[in-house]
C-alpha cells in the first residue's frame, strides 16, 4: 500500500481541522452566512490552484467573523503564494489562539518551522541627526520609532520606504529583496524644502491664502482671437482705403485730358497708371490678409467657449472676396 508523504499528510489534516473549526458567536447571523460561503469558496479556489482568488476570499472570510480555522487558510494560502512574512504572522496567531495540542496547533507549528529559513528580513535605520517630526513609511504603511533598527520580517519583492519631516523634501527608495535575504537600509530626511515647495504645501492653523483667479487655455485663446480680430479689421480698413485711392487713378485715366481712348497718355495719367498698379496691388493683399487676420479672431473666440469644432476659409475671386466660416452640430 502506498504510504502518503509527510506534505500531503499536512494538507489533509488542514483541510479538516479548517472544515471542524468552530465559528465565533460575535458574528452577525449575515455577516457569518457570508463568511462561510467566502470560506467555501476559498476552498474550492485552493483546490483549483487559484490562490490569487482564495486569498483574498479567506481574508474577507476572516474580517466578518474572524475564526482560527480561516485564519489557518489563510495562512496556507498566503504560504502558496510566496507571502512568507504574512503566513508567518497568520500560523504565529493560530498558535497563539489555540491549546498546544490542538491538531491545527500542530499544523500551524510545523509549517512556521518550514517557513523561518525562508523568511526575508529588512533593517532600516534612520540617522541620529534627523530633524524633529521626522516619520518613515513601508509601502505606504507608518513604521514605528521603536521597530527602526529591528529586523522586520518582510514578503519578498519590491518595497517602497518614504521618509518625510517638517520643511523638507520626501526621501524615498526603493529596495528589492529576495527570500531568505537580509537587508539594512540607513535612512535620511530629504533636503530642504524649496520657497515653492513651502508656499505650495498647507500650514495648519494658517489661514487660507486668497485665491487668485487663474485664466485658462480658452480665456488665452479668446484674447488672442480678439487681438487678431482687431488686426484683421485694421487691416481690412487700409485695403478699403487703398483700393478707394485705386479707383481715384482709374478716374484720372479715364479722363480724355490725359489718356487717349489708345492709352496714350501724358505725365499725369502715367503718373496715376504706375500708382494705381501698386495701389491695386497692396489693396489686394491687405485685404486678404485682413480677412485671414479677421476668420483666424473668429475661430478663436467661438473655440474659447467649448463649443463644436469650428473650420473656416477666406475665398478670393475676380468679383471679390468672400469668408466661409462652418461648424458641425
């Protein structure tokens, strides 16, 4: 006959110490119904393997009616998952709460003995000349004055220590322990807070700084389509008035006392020809660029308000110039 190995002897033995454990009677009849179908469900999520589901199920299980059996599931679990230093405090509690000869209670003893070798340890340490109010967190949890210096028993993996004081900047780092390894890491408050820094973190008892209104991305753009507006209308009174000074020239050519129905004409109405040309022609570019100047204010003061997406255009034709401006509801 086959002969069970000493591990799967545990387990067993777990399983049904776990399924006898009594429940406390300070649960909530809700809160215990609830409590044994986490429980259960824990189980069955154990004995799929799924220990990242049965964890937190039997975690659950145990804060709603906190029973040694569950606790003892726990602590199995979190050891499946290589959560040494929980398992280690969750089979050190079972112990605790149970007579010695108990089964769980020797359950609970024989893993602690197997977990031990494996457990991580980290030191940390805070230098003696840190200033007053000076605090150190593990991942974000506070870690008391009295435990810097002792070797704490930790899960292996990343951890995140955070020191912070009065007026200074946060100190932080990040450590990466391995099972069975032992760690030190000296501590330090941060430097010197900055005046922003400073200004910018609350004082109690202070009161409230006043409160400067700020301008946002749409007051910005509104001032900026206002400013273009103005140039584009600006601008646009200048083509106007140039291309009012055109037609005078047009007039001076057409007149018979100083251009022939052939074109020929004397000083004055070449004069007027060569200055009209140019006149045309900046009349044509500054209203052009006026017009641009003018639709470009528009869509930045309709898009300062939040509204749809707003598209517009400048057309220019032989008969005149037109602006399109569009948008879709």
């Amino acid at each position: 006959m086959r002969t069970m190995r000493p591990r799967r002897i545990a387990s067993a033995l777990l399983i049904a110490a776990a399924l006898l454990a009594p429940r406390r009677a300070l649960a909530q009849p809700g809160d215990a119904t609830t409590a044994s179908s986490l429980f259960l469900a824990g189980r069955q999520a154990m004995d799929a393997r799924n220990y990242a589901q049965a964890c937190p199920q039997f975690a659950e299980s145990f804060r709603l009616d906190p029973a040694v059996g569950t606790l003892l599931n726990l602590a199995n679990c979190e050891d499946k998952i290589g959560h040494m230093a929980d398992a280690w405090t969750h089979f050190r509690s079972v112990l605790e709460q149970l007579p010695p000869k108990d089964d769980r209670a020797l359950i609970a003893r024989a893993r602690l003995a197997a977990i031990e070798p494996r457990l991580s340890h980290l030191t940390l340490t805070l230098d003696p000349d840190q200033p007053a109010g000076v605090a150190v967190a593990r991942d974000d949890v506070p870690i008391s004055p009295a435990a810097l210096g002792v070797s704490l028993a930790v899960n292996a993996g990343d951890h995140d220590v955070v020191v912070t004081a009065p007026g200074r900047e946060k100190s932080r780092i990040h450590i990466t322990i391995k099972e069975g390894e032992h760690r030190e890491a000296a501590l330090h408050a941060g430097p010197k807070a900055t005046s922003a820094s400073s200004s910018s973190a609350p004082v109690a008892g202070a009161d409230a700084p006043p409160q400067i209104a700020s301008h946002g991305y749409g007051d910005t753009r509104r001032t900026l389509g206002f400013v273009l507006g103005g140039v584009g209308v600006a601008t646009l009174g200048a083509g106007a008035i140039t291309g009012i000074l055109t037609l005078g020239k047009a007039s001076i050519i057409k007149d018979p006392a100083h251009c022939s129905a052939a074109l020929r004409c004397d000083a004055t109405g070449v004069d007027a020809a060569s200055a009209g040309k140019t006149l045309s022609v900046v009349s044509t570019v500054t209203l052009i660029a006026g017009a641009a100047a003018a639709a470009a204010g528009v869509v930045l003061v309709i898009t300062s308000q939040g509204k749809a997406p707003v598209t517009a255009g400048f057309m220019v034709s032989p008969g005149g110039a037109g602006l399109q401006i569009g948008s879709e509801w």
